[in-house]
C-alpha cells in the first residue's frame, strides 16, 4: 500500500526536506526514515486516523511493538529511531505540545548488543567446517554433470564466504576474480549486495 491521504503525503514530503536538510542528501538514515514514516501512515491510514494530532500514543506503541516481534533487534532500534525523529519533527513544525512519554518511550532502546548476542548462530568447529571444505572440494573435482558441478560449487563458495542466501543464488558463471594481495593469490566473488 501507499500513503494516500494528502495530509500525510504532505507531512512525508515536509519531514523528508527537513532530514535532507539537516543530514545531507546521501545518508541513507534519510531513506530509513522516509520508509518507516511511509509504513507507519499506512498503518494509520487502515485504522482511519485522520492525523497524527488525532493518533492516540497507544496506537504508535502498538505499531511499534508489533514490529518487535517480526523484526531483528537492530530494525526495531531502526523503526523506534525514525519514528522518535518524525515526531520531533512534528512537534517542532506544528507547535504541537510534546508527548514527553511518547518521546521517552521511543529513547527506551534495547540493549542491541545483548539481544544480537542471544540470536547468534554458534559457528561451526574448524574440524567439522574443514572435512566438510575438503569434502565438497573433492565432489566438485570429480563431478561430471555440469547442473551438479554448479549445486557444489555454491556451496563451495558458501563455505568461504558471508554471502546472504539471494546473492548466492544471483551468482553469474564465471563471477570469481583472481587477484594479488601482498604477493599471495587471493580470489573474490563479484555479486549484486541484497541489503542496504
């Protein structure tokens, strides 16, 4: 969906300018902030909330806290961050008395290191990782069928690297460089990046 109302294409437009204006034109904190004002005027759009002076503080921590639940740690820091930078920007523009416990609420971050360190994947043992190499390097030798050979090298390739799922898979034929660094060869996949 889109933001339909003019009143809230207006207050995006307004809110954008200002973040230009006050970050510069390349920062992409301009572009996180922009969607997450987008999402958060359609969501209010679907409830009929005609304005953000007639939006009920419940309401946005209800948005919000519903974003914490389908969301990793550092987008819900993300989200409250660019919402807490929209209603400032609103208080200041339309003389509106600031919601101080709606602000309090959206500094109320958290601790984003101890949640990324509860949801991280244990790393596999060198012995384990190092016979699975060995393994997928000696099918990928021996492999005749040019479909096959591909499925291994992928996962070759997996193996070495910190590719994300969707770039692995956009992967061209021939996308491996061979290069030099400080006199040892070194080899690096060329690949589209699928986040920001």
């Amino acid at each position: 969906r889109k933001v339909k109302k003019n009143y809230y294409k207006t207050l995006l437009k307004l809110f954008v300018y200002s973040m230009i204006c006050e970050y510069g034109i390349e920062r992409i904190v301009n572009h996180a902030c922009f969607l997450q004002a987008c999402h958060l005027f359609d969501y209010l759009e679907q409830q009929n909330i005609p304005s953000l002076y007639a939006c009920p503080e419940n309401t946005i921590k209800q948005w919000i806290e519903c974003k914490r639940i389908t969301v990793q740690a550092r987008s819900y820091v993300q989200y409250k961050t660019a919402i807490k930078n929209l209603m400032i920007f609103y208080y200041n523009v339309t003389c509106t008395p600031v919601d101080s416990d709606l602000l309090d609420y959206l500094n109320d971050l958290p601790d984003q290191r101890a949640e990324l360190e509860a949801n991280k994947l244990t790393l596999l043992p060198y012995e384990f990782m190092h016979s699975l190499c060995n393994l997928l390097f000696e099918l990928f030798k021996n492999e005749e069928d040019p479909f096959n050979k591909r499925v291994i090298g992928l996962l070759c390739i997996a193996t070495q690297s910190g590719l994300r799922p969707n770039e692995l898979l956009n992967l061209e034929t021939d996308c491996i460089e061979h290069e030099t660094v400080d006199g040892m060869p070194a080899t690096k996949p060329r690949y589209r990046a699928t986040k920001q």
